[in-house]
C-alpha cells in the first residue's frame, strides 16, 4: 500500500468573493484556485479509507467549484461549521 502526503491547499490564502446577492461584510470563503496537479491529489484523495480526509477532500473539491459553505455542508451531509473550519 502507497501512503501518498497531501499539501495542505485549504483556508491557507482564501479567496474572499462578494456578489451582487452577498453585500454583507460576511463574504464568502473558496479555496485557491486548484492546480490540475492539486485537483488530481484532492480527487484521490476523496477514495480514502481514512473519514477525515475523505471529507475534507470533498469540501475542498467543492469549494473549488464555487459552492457556498452551506450547499457544500448540504451536499454531504454535515454541519456548515464543518465545512467552515
């Protein structure tokens, strides 16, 4: 079995977005940008044994798409302070 180290490519240099819905001070948090190498690691990373990492995988894959804090804790089903930390 391959143990493969993932950089850690979380809330390190978040991109704060505001939109024309989202005013508020409130903004909402993304991930960087993923590289194609990054977006690979993060996709294997989602087939992990391990629930931690397989989670903040998908959180992460999801921010990257653009999903809100709150969609992504919808779509897999957990608590948006989650997703937030």
């Amino acid at each position: 079995m391959e143990h493969i180290t993932l950089k850690y490519i979380g809330p390190v240099n978040p991109v704060y977005r505001t939109g024309a819905k989202r005013q508020k001070s409130n903004a909402s948090i993304y991930v960087k940008e993923l590289t194609n190498e990054e977006k690979i690691k993060v996709e294997t990373a989602t087939k992990s044994t391990n629930a931690f990492t397989k989670d903040r995988a998908n959180i992460l894959l999801l921010s990257s798409m653009g999903f809100f804090a709150k969609q992504i804790a919808e779509k897999l089903s957990c608590e948006e302070r989650k997703v937030r930390s």
